[in-house]
C-alpha cells in the first residue's frame, strides 16, 4: 500500500524558478491539504481540496497555486519561486466523514514531506 | 480568522515526569480537534476529540476537550525518551479545513 506519495523528495530552485509538487493518493479520499512547515513551527495550510475540481485557500496561499484534476492528485505549483518559500512540504489527505458508526477518526494521512530549498 | 495556539512551546523534563500539553482555539464551525505526534517525518495521528468532557486514552497517553472555554489538553505520564517529539494539535474548522498550532516541542531527559 503506498497511501499518500509526494514528488519530489528534494529539491534546489533558484529564485524566479517555478516547478510542482505532486501528491498522490491511492485510498480513494476526498479531502487533500498541502502544508508547509518552518524550523520551530507547526504546519501551516497553503492550500486545500475538498474534492476532484475543486480548491481553497489555507492560511499562508500566496505564492502558490493548486490543483485538483483528477481526484487521487493533488498538485502544488511555485511560479516563481522565492526564499521566503524554503521549507519541508506536507501534503495529506483524509476520507469524508461519514456519519455515526462508518464516521472516520478523522485521521489525516501524510505523506513523507518534500524539503525544497531556493537560493 | 481561525487560530490554533498550543503552550508551552518547547518544554525539558526527566523520564518519568507527567506532562501537560494544551491547546486552545478559535475557529467558526468547530467540528472536531486532533492531537498528532511528530519525531523524524511525518505527523503520526493520536487523538480525535469531539466531544466535551470525554477523556480519550492510550496506554500513558490521554486527552480531553473542554468546548465551553475551547481548550484541550494532552497528558502523557511515566515519559520515556521515546516521547520526546514535537506534539501538534490541529481544529477542524467548517468546510474541512484543518488548522494546525505551532507545536509544543517536548524533550526527556533520562
């Protein structure tokens, strides 16, 4: 089972330089998050999906762009890559709720984090 | 604006030790709140809280939610060094969105 993969573990961009993170998932949920997070800090949401199609800003969204084609596929997009935006990426994802005995825990699935680093 | 803010921010104790970790929050549309634990990578899930008053347990580890005054609180007995870990806490606010506080890094000393 792979749950929820990103690409690319690493990465080094210059400043200006655009590129995507991708994430995919394989256990069919419907809500994907991309956060980021910073040395001393907790995880900040950039973006999230609550469904193939659709997008909402998080709480730090500028600078970054998302998408959400195909439902197992989250992509993150950096159009022109800043300092400021060094950092460990997070993408997770999460099945509906559900109701009484099928509600979910809630459980957020992450994948193993992308460090990206522009000079 | 929703905002999750989890105290104390780094905290040092000895094997053995209880602790306490809290969280409180404002966010619209509460739905529910999570308590994560992290270490090398990726968060590791350990709690869902919904309900006031209504203690969750694992082994040494247990959590409450206190809806009226919007805080929860993570206590971990007996620690061991392989407690030692950043803990996050994280709110479900409507439409699915998951806030995260800035993480409480705790260390064990032996």
């Amino acid at each position: 089972n792979a749950g929820v993969t990103q690409t690319p573990k690493f990465r080094v961009l210059k400043t200006g330089q655009s590129m995507t993170l991708l994430c995919a998932q394989d256990m069919n949920h419907e809500y994907m998050y991309w956060y980021r997070q910073d040395p001393g800090m907790g995880l900040r949401l950039i973006h999230y999906s609550v469904g193939e199609g659709t997008t909402a800003k998080g709480e730090v969204p500028d600078g970054y762009n998302v998408s959400r084609l195909k439902k197992q596929n989250f992509l993150l997009g950096l159009e022109s890559a800043a300092p400021s935006q060094t950092s460990v990426y997070f993408c997770a994802s999460r099945p509906f709720p559900g109701l009484g005995a099928l509600r979910s825990t809630g459980e957020l699935f992450f994948g193993e984090g992308s460090r990206l680093t522009v000079l | 604006e929703d905002k999750v803010v989890q105290s104390p921010l780094s905290l040092v104790v000895h094997e053995g030790d209880t602790v306490t970790l809290n969280c409180s929050y404002e966010v619209t549309n509460f739905r529910s709140l999570l308590w994560y634990k992290q270490e090398k990578k990726a968060p590791t899930f350990l709690f869902m809280l919904t309900s006031s008053g209504i203690e969750k347990k694992s082994g040494r580890l247990s959590s409450i939610l206190d809806k009226k005054e919007l805080f929860s609180i993570l206590n971990i007995t007996a620690t061991q060094t392989g407690d030692s870990a950043i803990y996050l806490c994280a709110v479900e606010a409507g439409a699915q969105k998951l806030v995260f506080g800035q993480g409480t890094r705790l260390t064990i000393n032996p």
